[in-house]
C-alpha cells in the first residue's frame, strides 16, 4: 500500500515519526502495515495508534480532536491554512522540548529529520550549513562550535531538526536539546 503523500513531511519513515507495525489503526480499525509515533494533542492516549491514512485524510483529528504538533511552534510567516494542514493532516515528529516549525518564503517549511553529526555529514553540504546555523543563530563560536555540532545526535540531546523550504529549497535548522 503506497503511503501517503504530506507536503510538509515528505519522509516520515526516514525521520522515525512512521514505523512498520501490524497493528490495528484506533481512527479507522484497519491494520495498514504503518502506525505514527510522534506527539499526538488528545483529550485520548493515542501514542502509537493511527495510522498515517488516518492522519492525511484528518479522519483521526476529527474522530479524536487530534493534533499532531503544538499551535505554537510556528513563526507570524506561516500562514493559517498551512498552518492548520501541519497541525491536524501531517506527522509531527517527537522533540525534547517543545517543537518549533520554521517558515521561509511566507509558508511553513518541509520537516525533514532528526539529525546528528553522522546524519549530517551523510547529506553533502548540511554540516556546513548546520554549523552556521550554531555560529550565527545560537551565538556560539571558535572551537565551541566545532564541539557543538559534533556532539549533535540524532537520539540524543543536542539534536539538529532538519528543515527545507518548499519554495527556494534552503535549509534551515532547530537545535533541540534538553
């Protein structure tokens, strides 16, 4: 079964906010081979119980009055529609404290991952790109740098979330830690 398509989440497998699972959807009582594992905003405990169908389609934000990332993570960029279609239609993904979705170009960026030193070294330019965004969005410099971004880990605190425009496709970061 082809999963479905979230514009402001494209991968949610290779971020780890998706898993494999046989387990039965709590939204639509189907086993699908997929279950979401970031926060869901419930009055109900739904860890590890939709599906991703469910949360595309917003049948489980209806059925439950579920979101699946705080209101308060986004800029006065981000618009209201996308906004609400991040909120109650797409995977979030977990964070230590709480999430932040940058915008850029006057809409919400992509989520691409969680990411430590390794993850970023793997994708050709991010490392670069990471350390200045420790440099000159954190303040921190000279050899503190260096030493901040190679202790980034992508299960760990301190952690780079990973963040891509949709429109000019620069990269943007969050460093989450506890």
């Amino acid at each position: 079964m082809t999963l479905p398509v979230f514009r402001y989440h494209p991968d949610p497998i290779r971020s780890g906010s998706l898993v494999e699972s046989d387990q039965a959807c709590r939204a639509c009582g189907k086993a699908r081979g997929y279950l979401y594992t970031g926060p869901v905003y419930a009055e109900d405990e739904l860890d590890d119980t939709l599906c991703p169908w469910c949360i595309a389609d917003g049948s489980a934000h209806k059925k439950f009055d579920a979101t699946f990332v705080d209101s308060e993570a986004f800029d006065e960029e981000a618009s209201a529609a996308a906004m609400d279609e991040i909120t109650t239609r797409t995977p979030g993904f977990s964070a230590f404290q709480t999430e932040v979705w940058p915008s850029c170009c006057g809409d919400a960026t992509a989520f691409l991952m969680p990411a430590g030193i390794q993850n970023l070294r793997e994708q050709q330019g991010l490392e670069g790109l990471a350390l200045n965004h420790i440099i000159h969005e954190m303040g921190i410099s000279g050899g503190a740098a260096t030493r901040y971004l190679n202790s980034l880990s992508r299960d760990d605190s301190p952690t780079a979330l990973v963040f891509q425009c949709l429109h000019c496709q620069k990269y943007l970061f969050h460093i989450d830690e506890l």
